[in-house]
C-alpha cells in the first residue's frame, strides 16, 4: 500500500506541476475567453433536437447523437426534406456548434466547419475525421481523448463473457465479469491545437469455473492506477502508471492443489494511436514492470493492434460492426505473441448518451491474461457484452 500512495503521489505531483507550468504559459499569451460548456448541454441538446425534428420536420425515424456540441442527423427519406431548413433550426439550439445531416452512411447537408476558437468540432482538410471540441478547461469532462481498446482483455469497463477452453482439461466452461472504468478529473487544451487531460483509472476482473457446482471463482485481477494523455485530430497518446494483484477464489483452493503465486507488480506504460478516415485505429507502444514479485518476474512488455468500426450503421443507426484485434509480446514469456480477437455488432442509442453495448465473438490465444496462470498457454472462444461509456 506503501508504495502504491508514493506512486499516486509522484504522478500528480509531475501532473501538477505540468498544469502550473502550462496554464501560466497560456495564461501570459492569451486574453481571457469564455468558453462554451457544450459537455454540459448535450443531453439537452439531444433531447431538444429529437423533439424539433418530430414536430416540425416529421421525422420520427431518426437517430440523433450529440457530442460536444455537434449534432449528427441519421435518418431515412432525409433527400426529400428540406435539409437546409432543417441545419439552421439545429443550428438554432443554444449550446450547438455544427450540424450534419447523414442517410446511408452519406453526408446529405451539414454546417460549414468552424475555426478553434468556437469550440467546436472540426474536420481537417482531407475530411478524414472528426476532432474532439476545444471547450477550455473542464473538470469531470464527458468522454475519452484515448479510446479505449477494443479487443485488450485488460482495459477497465463493464462485460460479462462466457468462454470455452480449447486446449485446457482442468477448464473446459468458463465466465468471466469484469468491471472497471476511466474518470477524467481535468481536460484543457494543449499545444499543436490539442488536448491533454488526466485522471484515474481502476478495474477488477474475474474468472469463474462454470462446471463446478458452486460455480468457483478461480482467479481476479485487482488493477488501479492514474493516466493523463493528450489528443490532437486523429493522433492520441496515453501514458499510464499502476498496480495490478492476482489472487485465486477461496473454493477453487480448496478443491485444488494448485500453488498460490504472489503476483503483484507496478507498471508504467505509454501507448499511442491513430485514425484512419474514421474508421479504422492502429495503435502501439509498450510497458515496462518494477518492484514487481516474484522478484525475478522479467520486466519489458509491448502491445500493439488494429481496430475497425464501421462508418455504416443499420437499424436507423443503432447497428455497428467492429472488428478489433489485440496483441501482446512480453519478455517473461520469451516474446512469444499473445493474440485477442473480438469482432461483432455493437449497439447504440442517442438515449443513452455516449454508453455503447457490444455484443462479441471473442477468441484469444497465448499466455493466460489471469494472473495466477500467466505461465500457462491458453486457446479459448467465446461470446462476450460488453457496455462502454
């Protein structure tokens, strides 16, 4: 515990001094600008927008998403309306700062984009993606300047899978719940028209025997850590420091023999990442372990992946196939490649604000990511939900 609060207090005490150093900087070559809270009104936004485009517009199959500020129009029959019309209502709505008209996956009408100093979201010269709005400085901001990993089967959120062992004798059928997520405590802009924020971020994930009778815990994974990472068009970054311990379920002890390893390390990591005509993601970088035990636990990691999320949708919007593969070379295990890969339909809804629900297809292939087991190879498929905010 020590040592994890030494930790903590290092890392804020280089991201405070970072945050002194930049908003003086700023603060001596810029005059003071009132910014938009356009995280703030985006369910309002949201709602108001649906409820206009019925009445007014006679819409009621579209699908709207607000995200700082911008509102994005999904909806059939939009080429027989009055699509200019139906921009500048929008646009009329306190708090917004762009709309887009979209049928079919295709841009129908949209506002011209806008310069930084509005806040809101751009696209760059080629068109090929959106940026996330310039707002200033906001404490506890909606969403993430580095999206989350798709097919990392150690990235904090909300899932539950069921997996089937292709290769173990001991575990043929088995579960596995997971929680965890990212919180931003402050976001403000940053050199290169960017972003940077940092926060902390915490998950547990479990495993459990589904052909035992009491339906055993085998093994969880306790992580937890504090991040900051910076953003600018489609280029992202994030640098992590934090603990991980593994422990096995008290009833898979007792009906087993297996010897108990005391699995705890630090770890520092930096990832990077890139998108392509807002579509598709690679992304890659590396960790390195200390004060880990077992002492002798080699240190150096790096990961890398692709990512595919359709630009189409189906369902009046609320379909989305994905694809995402993960991989993962650690020295421990000699460098020999671990391989995760999800694919399927993920779910969305304006309603829910930014939360997703992803239903997967999920296959990996390697060294066990459950830390009691990080020395025996795995081969499992599975089917797995998972919600991301």
């Amino acid at each position: 515990m020590n040592r994890m609060i030494r930790i903590v207090l290092m890392t804020l005490l280089m991201f405070g001094s970072a945050v002194g150093m930049f908003s003086a900087r700023r603060a001596a070559a810029e005059p003071p600008v009132t910014q938009p809270q356009a995280n703030n009104e985006d369910s309002y936004i949201t709602g108001y927008a649906a409820a206009i485009l019925e009445r007014d517009f006679h819409i009621s199959n579209g699908v709207v998403q607000v995200q700082h500020g911008v509102i994005i129009v999904n909806a059939r029959n939009l080429a027989g309306a009055d699509q200019q019309k139906i921009v500048e209502t929008l646009s009329a709505i306190r708090g917004v700062t762009r709309v887009e008209l979209h049928e079919n996956g295709k841009v129908l009408a949209s506002t011209p984009p806008v310069s930084p100093s509005t806040g809101a979201l751009r696209r760059d010269a080629k068109g090929m993606g959106a940026e996330l709005a310039s707002v200033g400085s906001t404490f506890l901001p909606d969403g993430y300047l580095f999206d989350q990993l798709l097919a990392d089967p150690r990235w904090p959120h909300f899932s539950l899978a069921y997996i089937y062992s292709l290769n173990d004798k001991e575990l043929g059928s088995a579960g596995q719940a997971n929680f965890g997520e990212t919180l931003t405590f402050y976001r403000d802009q940053a050199p290169f028209d960017g972003q940077w924020e940092f926060g902390i971020q915490g998950g547990v994930f479990s495993l459990f025997d589904l052909e035992a009778k009491s339906k055993d815990l085998i093994n969880a994974d306790y992580r937890g850590g504090v991040f900051a990472t910076y953003r600018t068009h489609d280029f992202s970054t994030i640098l992590r420091v934090f603990h991980q311990s593994s422990h096995l379920g008290d009833e898979f002890v007792l009906r087993n023999t297996t010897k108990r390893i005391n699995l705890s390390y630090e770890e520092v990591e930096a990832l990077v990442s890139y998108k392509f005509f807002q579509a598709f993601r690679l992304y890659g970088g590396g960790g390195y372990l200390f004060d880990q035990e077992p002492a002798d636990l080699k240190p150096g990691r790096i990961q890398y992946g692709a990512e595919f999320e359709s630009p189409w949708t189906y369902g009046n919007g609320a379909l989305r196939p994905i694809l995402a593969a993960n991989l993962q070379n650690e020295e421990e295990s000699n460098w020999s490649t671990d391989i995760s890969v999800r694919g399927g339909i993920q779910f969305e809804n304006w309603q829910l604000g930014h939360r997703k629900l992803q239903l997967l297809v999920e296959y990996f292939k390697g060294y066990s990511p459950n830390g009691q087991f990080y020395t025996r190879k795995i081969e499992t498929i599975g089917l797995g939900a998972h919600l991301r905010f």
